[in-house]
C-alpha cells in the first residue's frame, strides 16, 4: 500500500503549527477552548474550503461548500459582524451538514469570525467550545485578537504566494503561449489535482492546507518547457528518441528555475516551496520506476507529483489535441484503471473517478470553444 506522511509533516513549519500554538496559548486561560479552525474564501467560484484547524478531528475536515447555501456565513460576510452559538443543540437535527457534524463531534458553542483584509473577504476563523455558554465577553475580546492575528498571517501569506506565482506564471505563460496544449488544460488540470488531493487527504494523512498547496502549484508541472525548442514542442507528430531525451529535460530545467527564481527573488522561506519543486521535477515518474528524470519507485515519489500526474494525463486524454481527438471520460477513465499500480497511484486515479460529477461540472465550466 502507498503511503506518504511527507505532506503533514512539511505543514508543521508554517502556518498550522502557528495556530496549534496560539490555541494552546488561548487554552490557559480558556481550557474550554476546544478547536481553532481557519477556512478561506474563494471569491471566483464563491467556495468556503476547510484550510488549517488545531484540536480534535471532525467531519468538517477537507470540507467546501458554497457560501451562497451557508446562510449565516453569507450574512457575517455582508454585515462583517461576528456571530456567538452559545448553545449548538439547536443544530443536532440540522439538514446543513457543517453544522450537524460541529455538534456530532462534541461542541457545543462556538464563535464565527470573518477574516476581512483590505476590504476583502478572506475567510473565516472557526472557535469551538465543548460546553454550553462558554464564551464570556472577556473571553470574545480575547478571541478577537487571536482572529485578527490568523487574518494577519493569512493575508501576509497570500501575498508572498502572489509574488511567487506571478513570478513562475511569468515564465510559464512564456512557455504556454507556443505550448499545442489548450487554452484551459491548467485550469481543469489544476482543479483534478485538488480533487484527488481532498479525497485522498485522509488516505495519506495530509491537511488542507498542502490540497490548497497542490491545486495552487500544479499549473506550473511544465515551467520547464520554456527551454524546450519549438523544433520538439510543437513537432505535431511522434518524438524520435533523441527528441523525446531533450523534451525530458523540461522537468531538470523547470526545477533548476524554480530554485534560481526563488533565491533572486528571495522567496526561499516561503512554506511548502518543497510541493512546488516536487511537482516540477516529478511530475513524470512512474510507480515502476520507468518514468524521468530520476526514475523513482512507489512511495518514493513524493504524494504531489503522483496526484498531478493523475490529473495531468486524464486531461490530456480528454482533450482534443493536432494528433487525436478527444477521448470520452469512459474511455479514459479505463485508460487510468490500466495504468494505475504501474505507472500512476492506484488511489489517486479512483479518487478522480469516484468524483465523476464533480470532474463533468469542471469540464462544463472550462470546456474549450471549437471556434477558438
């Protein structure tokens, strides 16, 4: 059985252990204080994800929904107000599922706070008592602060992924722009991989913060081919061997550039730069060891590259390319199942599969425009 626990542990050194900490800072003085949780909003599909969390697991861990059906998130956010449950018993029959699995795992009060930047809504943070009316005036001032600090740290975080996504996007839409790929293959590719990575987060013992990490770095796997000459990438047919050996360098030279990128910018310190670079480099390995650039085996392929290549190839199979046609989500989805065990993870291919509707929705939203 694959395993891989590299994701977690890498997650410690950022953001989810500054908020195990400031939970157990919180919890000397409010022993009642049973769970912090942070989930972001995505304004462009208007998706709540569950993000980072410190205290006991629940059913609401690697969770989205939209904020359109959370009515009373959708009113925080318009009032910009905060909102105290000091008795969640009222939510033990609740059709809402957040709220039903908050009082399935024990709590029974809670405090919700927006996470407001510049204006802009960035999320919620999530505080969980496991007693009724635990929450005293004292104790929300308090609370308070913590929530502006997570705001503070959330904000400064995604600025720095904004600089270093703008900075390889850069060069990737270099390369993109002579790439034959289609013009949405990295907008669907990057969503499969978030997919894969939620349903495969409890399977492999990661958080959400790395499936937020890998749906943000997988449209980078092919940085690399800016390297590439237009003689290889855009040949229409079949790569001779020679030509394959120089397009397999894209994976060397795209990890190349992420490490100089990242020290000329002074990037370096930024969390989880080490999902990117595996995503960049391995892409393309094969559990058989087959694959390139360093043949890696298994679990030695780090978890990102082998949910990536899941996603990478299943787009390509259903996409119309100069050399074939576009394959039927059956057809491909039997192609993954033949590949899986020996060139891609087993559990990531049914991960993609088991969420059929939600892969049609995303092809729906992103399906290419025959006339260009």
């Amino acid at each position: 059985m694959l395993s891989n626990k590299r994701g977690f542990a890498d997650n410690q050194d950022g953001l989810s252990a500054q908020l195990k900490h400031l939970h157990e800072v919180a919890a000397l003085n409010f022993s009642f204080l049973s769970r912090i949780a942070v989930a972001l909003y995505d304004s462009s599909t208007d998706m709540v994800r569950t993000f980072v969390y410190s205290g006991k697991t629940c059913g609401l861990n690697h969770y989205q929904a939209k904020l359109s059906e959370c009515y009373s998130l959708q009113e925080l956010a318009h009032s910009h107000g905060t909102r105290v449950e000091q008795n969640l018993s009222v939510f033990a029959d609740s059709k809402h599922r957040h709220a039903y699995e908050i009082f399935e795992a024990g709590y029974r009060s809670s405090y919700t706070v927006p996470m407001l930047w510049q204006g802009q809504l960035l999320g919620f943070v999530f505080f969980n008592a496991d007693r009724i009316d635990a929450f005293s005036p004292r104790c929300l001032s308090e609370l308070d602060v913590i929530a502006q600090f997570l705001t503070l740290l959330i904000a400064t975080q995604q600025s720095n992924a904004r600089m270093l996504l703008a900075t390889l996007r850069s060069a990737r839409d270099m390369t993109h722009s002579r790439d034959p790929e289609t013009a949405y293959h990295l907008e669907r590719m990057s969503r499969y991989a978030r997919l894969i990575a939620l349903h495969t987060a409890n399977e492999f013992g990661v958080d959400d913060d790395f499936v937020e990490h890998v749906y943000l770095f997988s449209p980078l796997h092919d940085l690399g081919k800016i390297s590439i000459p237009d003689s290889v990438l855009l040949k229409p047919g079949k790569l001779t061997d020679a030509e394959f050996e120089v397009m397999k360098g894209h994976t060397l030279t795209g990890a190349e550039m992420v490490d100089k990128l990242m020290g000329n910018f002074g990037l370096s310190h930024l969390h989880h730069i080490s999902v990117l670079r595996n995503i960049v480099r391995h892409h393309h390995e094969a559990l058989d060891g087959s694959g390139y650039p360093d043949a890696l085996q298994g679990r030695d392929i780090p978890l990102e590259a082998r949910i990536v290549a899941v996603a990478d190839v299943f787009d390509a199979l259903t996409s119309k390319r100069p050399y074939k046609e576009a394959w039927d989500n059956d057809r491909a989805f039997l192609t993954l199942r033949e590949m899986a065990g020996s060139k891609l993870d087993p559990f990531c291919v049914e991960a993609l599969i088991d969420q059929r509707a939600e892969v049609e929705e995303i092809q729906r939203v992103f399906r290419e425009n025959p006339f260009g």
